[in-house]
C-alpha cells in the first residue's frame, strides 16, 4: 500500500515581482515502512516539500494523498487533526518546550490528540527503547544535544503515527552522535513499520536510508534506491553497524 | 502546569504585571468597601425614611431628629386622629458627646434617642438586639446601645454609662446621668449603630438639659418632642398621607418620604460613581500591562507555538492556552489584592473603632465583583496576544531566528 503519494506537487512564492518555483512539479511515490532522505543544495526545494509533506504549507498546484487521502481538499482544522494522527515531527533545533521534562515533552502531541489512556505509560517506554530511562525527568537544559534529538524522536513516535518527517534531524550534533541517531531512527522505522522522510545535506548519513531522493530547483534530479548489500537491513542481517 | 512554568519562565516580569493587577484590585477593593458602607448607611436610611412620614414643628426642614423646632406632645395625639395614619411616635434626638470638636464623621454622629419597640412593627427598617432586652417604658435609667456605640465606650450589657458623654473641655454646668446598659444592638451598618436608646421620659430630661440654662427652667419639657415618625395603615400612600397631615393638623410640617428617599439616593449615586472610576483606572493600568505581557510571552515562544501546530494544535487549542494564562495573571493578582483589600480595611476599621468611624465595609458582593474583574480583565486583555499567537504560520514560526 502506498502511505504518500506527490502529483505534480507544485509551491510557487511570489518574491517582490518574481515568482521563486521552490517546488516545481514533483511526482513521487513513497512506500509504507520506506525510509527515505531528501537531498540537495539550500534552495533545492527540499524544506519545501517536507512542509508541504507535513501538511504545514498548502501547494500551489498538485496534490499530496496520504494514505488514500487527498490532503489538498481538507480544511485547516482537518488538516490539523490529521497532523496530530498521523505525523511526527524531528526538527534541526529539537523543540522540545524548556518548561517540560523530557516524559512531558514526549506526552505533548497527546495534548492535542487523544489516543487512549496509556499516554504516561506508552512516553516511558518510549523514552526508554531511546535510551532516556533514567533522564525522563530531565529537564531539555539538563540534557546534550543527541539527548534532546532522542526525546524528540521519541516525542515523534507518540501518537502511532505513519509517517515521521525530519528536518535535518542530525545538523545540530557530533558524526558520533549522528549515528547513533540514524541507527535510532532505522531501528524505530523497522520495529513500528513507520515511514521515515528525512531531509539532510549529509551524504553518509543519506547512504544510509533505502532510498535517495536528489533534488535541483524543485525538481527530482535522481531517485536512487540504495543497493541491497549496502543497505541498513543488510547489514542488520549480517550484524554490522548496528547502533 | 506548563501555564504555571511558563509564569514562572520570566519571573520579574510576571511578578511586576502581577503587582500591577494587585494595585488596581487593591483600589477597586478599598474605594468600594467605602462604598458599600456609605451606600449601606444610605440604603438604611432610605428603607427607614421610606417607610413613614417625617413630622416636625412647621419652622423645620426635613428630619426632626437632625435640628430644628420643638413639637407638642399633644400634636403627636392630634397626627394619630388623621384617616390613614396607623400610629404616630414621639422622637426626640440629642447629641451624645455634646461640645465634642470631632463634629466631622463618615456617618452619623453619636446621638442619643428615645426608642419605642412598637416602631419596630410598623418599620420596614428592622432594629434587632444583639444581646439583653429592650428599655422599660416605666423604669427610667435604662439604655440600650446600637454596636458601634457600644464598641467604641466598651459597654456590655449590666454596665453602667454616664450620658451624655462628658467633653474633655466641658463647661462647669454640665450634667449627665449614669444609665444601665440593659441591652446591645445587632449592626445594621447605618444609623442605629451609633446611637443610644433611652425612655421617653430620660430623653425628654436630656433634652432640656440641652435647652440654654436661662430658659430651662421655664419650660415644661415633659410635653415637648423633637418630632414624629407617622406610619400609614397598609395600602395608604405616604406621601399623600404628608398631603393630609400637613393640610390637617396645623402647626407641623410633614416631609413626603419620597423627597427624603430621593435625597438619600442621590448621595449613594455619587460613591458608586468613585467606585466605577476606580474600576476604570484598574482595568486600563491593569489590562495594559497584561496584554504587554502575555504579547512578549507569545514573541519569545514562537517556536513553541510553531511546533504546537505541527503537532496538531488548533487554532483554538493555542487560543485556549494562551488566555488561561493571561486569565491566571489576572487570577492571581485578583487574589492577593483581595486579601491585602481585606487585610487593609480590616486593619483600618479596627483603629478607627475606638473613635466610632467604621469606614469599609467588605461585602461578598464586592469580593465577586472584585474576582470576576481580574479575572475578566486577564481574558480580555489576553486576547489581543492569544489571537496573535493562534494565528501564527507554523511554517514561519518553526524557523524563527
């Protein structure tokens, strides 16, 4: 089944007179379970289509189905209610809200979205399969850069959702802590069979996802997808490189 | 709870909005406890002066019992013979501290009267004791004091107390009587607190005792009253009853009641409108102060507004949490500006008893009033920045600087 479809996924701006194309007709289609990485230069049209994808922006032209959705036809409140069920967010900056700890900060999409009564229960575990048992009640200050993008993952993952975007969820920490987020992120998309799509301008950190979407002035350069023996799953097989 | 953090996030600030809040409630709290008192001593008056007709020698203006001519005992007799009148009571009214230079009160001086329990029966003002038993008609000697009175000579019931009250500069003629303490009136926060309650025949010698030495002895004051208080059977219209009187009985001057109502209403219009202006002051200083507050609050997380949304907040969600957060500054200044409001009035009354000035008067319709306008003033001053904060593009608000 397939979890995203683009259709001549279209976002123009008007900048003064201009008109910047920062996406310009993209066709794609992503596969449940997928984890995929967006590549390309600043002004490629990446960060706009993963806004796009978040249901954050509305296109000028196209559409974005998900999961047999079409998303263009929702109004802002649906829009909204379908973000909170079936999206995750990692962001470059964390943002994890300072005032909470981090089990109140993986329970903060809960606040919005109701999903049963075990919300305490399903954030510890969580925090704990990221490796944050004992800093749940930390506070975002309290805690190092791959800590927090640990939380958020976690915090990404609450609601059950199909698909996690990240926005160069790896650009604010060590190589080292890089890849232990990375092998995170595989093991949460294998274990949940949750669609992964992360943006990054860090070629190792791409030529470890399935595929690799590159993309030019807002159009899809190449769509490569990984070879089998390179791939994470391989190599998960083989017991190599498993964080 | 993340409310309660993100107050405590900018501490000094919250702390001086808080203040702000306090100051307004704080005023709103003290000028209106002024006015409920000064509108409770009104309102007495106008239920009393509402429900009779107001007697007096025909050269008075108004009340008898604040100044005027004397009355004759038999004119009393002849107010009672007119159609519609139920019964008529003699009043006659002096001074307690005569010779006193603290003549400037917030309320009625210290006075002392003459009481018939049967006036009670036809009053719509009602006069209940606290404690003891009314005057004996026939045992003279007897008194009973209205609360503050009471409070202010420390009296209790079976003390004795010499009236009137003797002057520190009295002259060499003076004279007063001890009286027993035979019974305390429950506080009506208006004129009957401060009065003393003796027997026709006691106040009728205080009252010549009031007259100028060199006429004293010529006047026969046994026959003599300050004037009347008239009740109409039920259904008899008052002040066409002060029509009749004056138009029958001659020699006497008979105030309609809604002359006298009207007056007292006035006065009362004029404290509420202080009241108001307090009110207005809190709520512009106040709200002011709020929305600059809760609109830095919103500028300083708009990332966490940003992720919110992406999260899946509504516009209302945001909107929610951003007024319950001006509605809790707004709460919590409310709160601490009513008990310092109570504390303070509470302090000031206490002081001023001793010199019979009962200045604030805390009602729990003011403590409402006081609670739904801090918090009312949070809701609307927040919303200026919750709308702001609600109606922020998530994509913007994810990469603000």
């Amino acid at each position: 089944m397939a979890t995203i479809e683009l259709k001549d996924l279209t976002k123009h701006y008007k900048q003064g007179a201009t008109i910047v194309k920062a996406v310009d007709g993209i066709n794609l289609t992503i596969e449940s379970g997928e984890f995929v990485s967006v590549v390309g230069r600043s002004g490629s049209g990446k960060t706009t289509t993963l806004d796009l994808l978040g249901l954050l922006l509305r296109p000028t032209a196209g559409q974005i189905v998900l999961d047999g959705v079409d998303t263009g036809k929702l109004r802002d409140g649906a829009r909204a209610d379908l973000r909170a069920k079936k999206l995750g967010f990692i962001f470059q900056e964390f943002n994890l809200l300072s005032t909470l700890n981090a089990i109140q900060n993986v329970m903060l999409p809960l606040r919005y979205y109701k999903n049963g009564t075990d919300g305490k229960v399903r954030a510890a575990a969580l925090l704990e399969e990221v490796g944050l048992k004992d800093r749940m009640h930390h506070r975002p200050d309290q805690m190092s850069g791959g800590e927090k993008q640990r939380v958020a993952i976690a915090r990404s993952l609450i609601n059950r959702p199909s698909l996690v975007l990240g926005d160069e969820p790896t650009g604010e920490v060590d190589s080292e802590t890089s890849q232990q987020l990375i092998g995170l992120m595989r093991r949460m998309n294998r274990e949940y069979g949750v669609t992964f799509v992360i943006v990054t301008h860090d070629m190792d950190i791409a030529a470890q996802t399935d595929r690799t979407i590159r993309l030019k002035d807002g159009k899809v350069l190449s769509d490569v997808r990984t070879d089998a023996d390179q791939s994470y799953l391989t190599k998960l097989e083989r017991g190599e490189g498993v964080a | 709870m993340e409310i309660i953090r993100n107050l405590t996030r900018r501490k000094l600030r919250n702390i001086l909005t808080i203040s702000g809040i306090v100051i307004g409630v704080l005023a709103l709290v003290t000028m209106g406890a002024m006015a409920e008192k000064f509108n409770a001593l009104l309102s007495g008056g106008a239920t009393y002066f509402g429900s009779n007709v107001q007697v007096a020698d025909s050269s008075t203006g108004g009340i008898s019992a604040f100044g005027g001519g004397l009355l004759t005992l038999d004119r009393v007799a002849a107010l009672e013979q007119v159609a519609g009148v139920a019964a008529a009571f003699p009043d006659i009214s002096v001074s307690a501290k005569p010779g006193s230079t603290n003549t400037v009160s917030f309320g009625v001086p210290d006075y002392i009267s003459n009481s018939d329990p049967r006036a009670n029966d036809y009053s719509a003002f009602k006069i209940h004791l606290a404690q003891g038993r009314e005057v004996s008609t026939t045992t003279n000697g007897e008194v009973v004091l209205g609360s503050d009175f009471a409070t202010e000579f420390k009296k209790h019931v079976g003390d004795t107390i010499d009236l009137p009250i003797r002057a520190t500069d009295a002259p060499p003629d003076f004279v007063n009587h001890t009286f027993t303490v035979v019974g305390i009136l429950a506080k009506t926060q208006t004129a009957p607190d401060t009065g003393a309650y003796v027997n026709l025949t006691d106040a009728q010698m205080l009252l010549k005792e009031t007259l100028p030495a060199s006429i004293r002895a010529s006047i026969d004051t046994s026959k003599l009253v300050n004037g009347a208080t008239v009740y109409g059977k039920p259904g008899v219209d008052l002040d066409k009853l002060a029509d009749k009187i004056n138009a029958e009985v001659p020699g006497v001057k008979a105030t309609k009641p809604s002359v006298l109502v009207a007056s007292f209403n006035s006065g009362g219009a004029i404290f509420t409108a202080i009241t108001t202006g307090a009110a207005l002051i809190a709520l512009v200083v106040g709200g002011l102060s709020v929305i600059n507050t809760m609109l830095m609050a919103v500028t300083e997380r708009v990332r966490e507004i940003g992720l919110k949304k992406a999260i899946g907040a509504k516009v209302g969600d945001i909107l929610r949490e951003y007024l319950l957060e001006a509605v809790l500054i707004g709460g919590i200044g409310g709160a601490i500006g009513l008990l310092l409001g109570w504390g303070l009035t509470s302090l000031i009354n206490a002081a001023t008893a001793s010199a019979n000035l009962s200045l604030f008067l805390l009602t729990w319709r003011l403590v409402i009033v006081a609670i739904l306008f801090s918090v009312g003033l949070g809701a609307v001053a927040g919303i200026i920045p919750a709308l702001r904060a609600s109606r922020m593009d998530p994509v913007q608000a994810l990469r603000a600087a």
